[in-house]
C-alpha cells in the first residue's frame, strides 16, 4: 500500500533563504532531517520581490516553475529568460551563477532540487480539468495545487486547498486523477542505483 502524506501551506513557516536575499518555505525534504547542506532532494516555494543572485547549491540541479508573477532569469551567460505561470519547468544546474529579476510585482516560484548522480527529478505543470497521472516506476511522486484540487486514487480523494502538496512514496499508485480549476504541478522524484540507472 502506497505512503501518503498532505503537506498543507497553512502549516509552513517562510525561512531566509541560504543566501539570505529572500524567503522560502519548505514542503518537503529527503532525509527528514536534512539541511541546506546535505538533502538528497528538496521542494520548496519562494518569494521573489527584489533582484538578485539564487542561492548557490555545490552538486545540484534546480528546476523552477513560476507560480504567480513574472520573473526575468539569466543563467550564467545565456540569454535573459521572462518565466510566467503558463511556461514550462526550467531546469538548471543550482551551482552556477544565476541572478533573478521580479517584472511589475512579486513573484512566487516552485523550486525542486536534487543531488546530482544521487536523485532525478521532473516536473510537469498540469493545466486545469481532469488529468490522469501514472505513477509507476516512481521513488516518489508529488502533486502541488496552485487552486483547489482533488486527487484521486483507488477509493480514496484527496482535497487541496492552494499550494497544498500531497506527496506518494513507494509503491506508487499505478493511475492517480487531480482534478482542479487551474494549473497543478506534478513532480517525480527517483533515487539513482549504484549504476546510475534510475530505481524501479
């Protein structure tokens, strides 16, 4: 039977990011107890309300989605990205230098970061009705709602509220239904086997 665990935004407290240049709320962490240091995998949401660089993280990929807002990004020498709630997930490595610049307002953004050659991750933001989500194969996967959602699996529903998550670990349900108003994420977090291959 899969572990489930709600993860509700009314319970999370905002901490300095590791740089110090704005605030973050964590929604879950692996190991439990890990810090900003020594996480295998770590998903978070920040507020971004002025410019400046991104916390720099040794050997791990970051990928971001921007929740409300719009967010001028430049990843070490690329081109100037605008990033809005309706763009795709950007992945990036998280140590390299990257400064972000919020456009007409604050920004809120979704942040997943894994060890790198220790943990994959993919993130999936799901437009608003019925989708049907497979999660087979995963170590662990996460819905995060932007609006009021339900999630479905065998007998059970899951309500949302915004910003909630509701994380799975292993064994994943083969066929989970999140219906909601607006946009959802799902992300799919897989732990690395000695040969690189990603665990089943």
């Amino acid at each position: 039977m899969s572990i489930r665990r709600l993860l509700p935004a009314a319970t999370r407290r905002p901490t300095p990011w590791k740089n110090g240049g704005g605030t973050t709320t964590e929604l879950a962490v692996f190991p439990a107890d890990a810090g900003m240091n020594d996480f295998t995998w770590r998903v978070s949401i920040a507020d971004v309300r002025t410019v400046g660089p991104f916390s720099d993280f040794r050997g791990v990929d970051r990928i971001l989605s921007v929740l409300e807002g719009e967010l001028a990004l430049v990843v070490a020498d690329a081109p100037e990205r605008r990033l809005t709630s309706a763009d795709t997930p950007l992945p990036f490595p998280a140590d390299i230098p990257v400064t972000g610049t919020p456009i007409g307002g604050d920004v809120r953004d979704l942040n997943v970061m894994v060890r790198r050659n220790v943990c994959q991750a993919e993130v999936e933001r799901l437009p608003g009705g019925t989708v049907h989500v497979d999660g087979k194969g995963e170590t662990c996967l996460m819905i995060v709602a932007t609006s009021d959602a339900a999630v479905a699996h065998g007998a059970s529903v899951e309500r949302l509220r915004p910003f909630d998550a509701l994380l799975f670990e292993a064994p994943i349900p083969e066929s989970i239904a999140v219906k909601s108003a607006a946009s959802s994420f799902v992300i799919r977090l897989r732990l690395y086997q000695g040969d690189k291959t990603p665990k089943k």
